[in-house]
C-alpha cells in the first residue's frame, strides 16, 4: 500500500490533475508538504476556510502549492488540486 505524507496529521493526496503538474516540474509528495509547512501564505483572492494556498522560493523560483481538507465519514485528507512553478522576482 502506498504511503501519503501527513500534513497536519493527515495525508496529502493529488488529483489525477495535479499529479501530472507535479510531473512536469519533478516535485514529489514530500516536496510539496515541505512548501505547505514552510511555506507563506500567498493566497491571492478569498479561499473557503478549508483551504490553503502556500508559496515557497527554492532556486529562484516560487513553487505555488493549493491543497483542500476534504471530510470522509472514515476520516479526513489533504486533496492537493494545484502545484505550479513561476520565476523568480
């Protein structure tokens, strides 16, 4: 059985979507949960409550991760929807 890294003590899944966005600029699981726990907030229009959005600057670029808690009767999960790369300012 795979396993997810746990932020805040639940595990970070990706959308089929975000799975090949992370493909494209070779991020892994474990990389993005480092963007979510050291990364600022950068969010720049209202999210629901239940989401957030992190940016951290590696290598002159920003790495943008979106994830949202999502609730299941047999607990709950990180569904990562968004991870992206820019250049730096």
């Amino acid at each position: 059985m795979y396993e997810y890294p746990l932020f805040e003590g639940r595990p970070l899944v990706p959308t089929k979507d975000c799975q090949r966005e992370m493909d494209e600029i070779m991020l892994n699981l474990w990389q993005v949960k480092d963007v979510l726990e050291q990364g600022y907030d950068c969010s720049r229009s209202r999210r629901a409550q239940s989401t957030v959005e992190r940016c951290l600057y590696r290598k002159g670029k920003e790495i943008r991760v979106v994830a949202a808690l999502v609730e299941w009767r047999e607990g709950s999960f990180w569904r990562i929807i968004h991870v992206g790369k820019t250049g730096g300012h």
